[in-house]
C-alpha cells in the first residue's frame, strides 16, 4: 500500500503544486486548503484566523506568551487551533495513502508512529522570488524577499513551538527536494516513484 506523504516546504518553493501533483499522479487525496475548512467546522474560529495561525507565529505572539501559571486554566486559541488541526491530520491518515502539506503534520504522524513518507521541498531564493511574483503578482512597497522570509520564520517559530524540533533540519525527512534546480515535473516523479517503491 502507498504509504501517507507529508510536504514539508519553505514558501515559494511549489510545496503545495509539487504535493497536488503528487496526489493526483498516485490516485490519492490531497489535504491542504480541506483541513483549513474541517478545522473551522469543528473548531468554531474563522477559516481566515485559522489560515493565518494554524502554521504561522512569531516569537512575540502573545498567544504564545503564556505563564506556566496561567497555562494551567487557559489554552490558547493557537493551542486550540493546533489540536483541532492535529485531530483533522489523524483523521485524514486514519482513511489511508494521502498527500498532506505542513501543519506540523510529519511530527504528528511521527510521534503516532504512523508509517508515512515525509518530503521537505526547498529552492534557491532566485527561484522563489520568481514563482511568488508568478502566483501572486508585484505588490506595491511589499518586498517579496522579506515577505518570504518572513515566512519562514514564522513557520520555522511555529513548528519549534509544537514539536521542540527545527523545522528544515534534513534529519526531520525522508527526501529533501530542491524544486529550483530540479524543477516541479522531476520533483513529482521522484516523490512518485519513492512512494511506488515503498509500497512494495
């Protein structure tokens, strides 16, 4: 049986088109935008709270500033999202081969000892700035290198937080990509055919 992907991946690297490509080519779903939806169904906040806390964070978040005191009689709505999210991730695995992006999600599926296949894409920042441009457009005075950063770091923040892990790190994955210099079509055959070659 194919096993369960998870797309680790550093903004603008494709991440997401390289994980679609994935599913689509193995026949099986893919999760991204679905668990933002599921999240907000079961959770109660907003799709668009959830899109901008259910991955990112900064390190002065003051929901992150919580008091081992205080912790005690509060959770957080960042908290409460993360658990709804890992729920959603759990269930999602529960159903068999599928493709996930980010969330924490190769962690979760880790420490569940689930058997799954984890993917970190990456790329040169020549070629993200490229395809940020391309998806999204020029954005007046937003310099799309700090924006990428940006993201980064939140992201790099936020998996920290919840795993006690660095997010990036070649030791957290399975295969480590570089979309730039590979390109998205060789991307996708190699994930492909590591995840065939599992499933023997």
């Amino acid at each position: 049986m194919l096993p369960i992907i998870t797309i680790s991946r550093e903004f603008g690297s494709g991440g997401h088109s390289i994980g679609e490509a994935v599913a689509k080519e193995l026949g099986i779903p893919f999760y991204d935008g679905e668990i933002v939806n599921r999240v907000a169904m079961e959770s109660g906040y907003a799709k668009e709270l959830i899109e901008e806390q259910g991955e990112h964070t900064t390190a002065g978040n003051k929901w992150f500033d919580v008091t081992a005191a205080s912790a005690m009689y509060f959770q957080s709505p960042q908290d409460e999202i993360f658990l709804a999210q890992r729920k959603v991730i759990l269930d999602c695995a529960a159903k068999g081969p599928c493709v996930i992006v980010g969330r924490c999600s190769d962690y979760i599926l880790k420490t569940e000892e689930i058997p799954s296949l984890h993917i970190l894409i990456h790329a040169d920042m020549e070629h993200r700035i490229a395809r940020v441009l391309q998806r999204y457009g020029e954005i007046k005075d937003v310099d799309v290198k700090k924006r990428i950063l940006k993201k980064d770091k939140q992201r790099r923040t936020y998996y920290r937080y919840y795993t006690d892990q660095r997010w990036g790190e070649y030791q957290n994955y399975d295969l480590s990509i570089d979309s730039g210099t590979l390109g998205e079509e060789t991307s996708v055959h190699m994930i492909c055919e590591l995840a065939k070659s599992m499933a023997k």
